[in-house]
C-alpha cells in the first residue's frame, strides 16, 4: 500500500497520565496520523466510498483522546491505532500522540510517543 492520508494535529482534551493531577484536570493531546492505504481505484472512480474518509479517522483519533484514561501514552497511540485498522481499506497505521504539556520538571517543547500497526 503505497497511498497515504496524512492528519497532523488532531487536538483534544484527555486525562491520560500517571500522575493523580493528570487524571483529575486534564491536558491537551495532539494526536497525527499516517494511513497507508491503496486508493487508486477511489481516485479513478472519484468514489469516497472506496477509501477511508479522513473526517472519521479523526474522529476516531479524538475519540480516543478524550475518553477513557490512560495512564501512558503509548497506550492512547495503541487504542487509536486499533480503531483506525477498523475500517477495511487500511493497511497500516502510524501513530503519534504529543503530549506538549506532560509534567516533566524541566522545559521542553514536546514530548511523543508513535507506534506503527499494521494489518
């Protein structure tokens, strides 16, 4: 599968962490995404019905932010690369989840987890 949708900064709010403040007020995530999938026949019929809209996959992806907590982020990556090979069209899946405001104690501009699934 050489045809990839590419999301980059699907944002929300979630309670992922394994600190208690974490679980209790909550941080933004940003989540990316890159789908490999093989859309030739979507692209020659114009047909949206033969790939994988990108509207769900980002959906998918904050749905996963905002729900249920986590305590590591490789575990958010996981859970929304699962939900992404959901849908048929998808081979693979990379995943990167940013956590930009993670208690880390010294300053930094990002930190993030990707995990690669395929299927």
């Amino acid at each position: 599968m050489s045809d990839v949708i590419t999301l980059v900064g699907v944002e929300g709010i979630g309670y992922h962490g394994v600190l208690p403040e974490e679980r209790e007020q909550g941080q933004p995530f940003v989540v990316d995404l890159e789908v490999r999938v093989d859309a030739a026949l979507a692209a020659v019929n114009d047909d949206l019905s033969l790939t994988v809209d990108y509207s769900t996959l980002a959906r998918d992806a904050l749905s996963v932010i905002e729900g249920d907590p986590c305590q590591l982020i490789e575990t958010v990556a996981e859970r929304i690369a699962g939900r992404i090979l959901r849908h048929e069209p998808v081979g693979s899946v990379k995943v990167t989840v940013h956590k930009p405001a993670a208690p880390i104690g010294v300053p930094f501009t990002d930190v993030s987890v990707s995990v690669v699934r395929t299927r």
